[in-house]
C-alpha cells in the first residue's frame, strides 16, 4: 500500500509524542502490506472497523484513532485524521464531506 501521507503522522507525533512508537508500526507494516478488504486489514488489526467511506485503526490501545480512506485497487491509503479518544467521540470528523 501507498500511504499518503507520512507527514500528517509525523506532525501528530510532534503534539502527541507518545503515539511515535505506534504511528510508524502503523506506517511500516501498512506501507508494505496488500490489503484488498477490511477482512485483510482485520487479520493484523482485528478491532480496525469500517465507519461511513473510511476504515478506523485503535492507535496505542485505543488512546489515539488514526481515520484513513482506502483505495484497495489502487492500493493507497489516504490518511485523513489521527485524533485523540475524545476528539474521535465528539464525532466532527464525520462532517467530512466525502463520509
């Protein structure tokens, strides 16, 4: 997979340098993995979820949501938010125009 775009991790970690460690395990398998379903995605993240357009990852037992938007037969993932628990709940992001 093509993830697109390390950047937005990196300046999430600046602000929340805890979640350093399981952003870039995050980033290292997804960017060599094949993900073709959710199912594939479930084998190495089992509580990853499909929430409107977009897959959910639980970063760091489940401190931080990494929101993504997955092209499977492109193969690439676009990163579209990594948010705190409660940031997550307040539900905003669901505004997002293509949810």
């Amino acid at each position: 997979m093509h993830v697109i775009s390390k950047v937005k991790l990196r300046e999430f970690w600046i602000q929340h340098a805890d979640s350093k460690d399981a952003l870039n395990e995050w980033y290292k398998f997804a960017s060599k993995a094949r993900w073709y379903s959710l199912l594939d995605i479930q084998e190495k993240y089992p509580k990853a979820e499909a929430v409107g357009n977009f897959i959910v990852f639980n970063i760091k037992g489940n401190t931080y949501r990494l929101i993504v938007d997955i092209r499977y037969l492109e193969q690439i993932i676009y990163i579209k938010y990594i948010l705190t628990h409660a940031e997550y709940d307040k539900d905003n992001w669901k505004d997002d125009s293509y949810f």
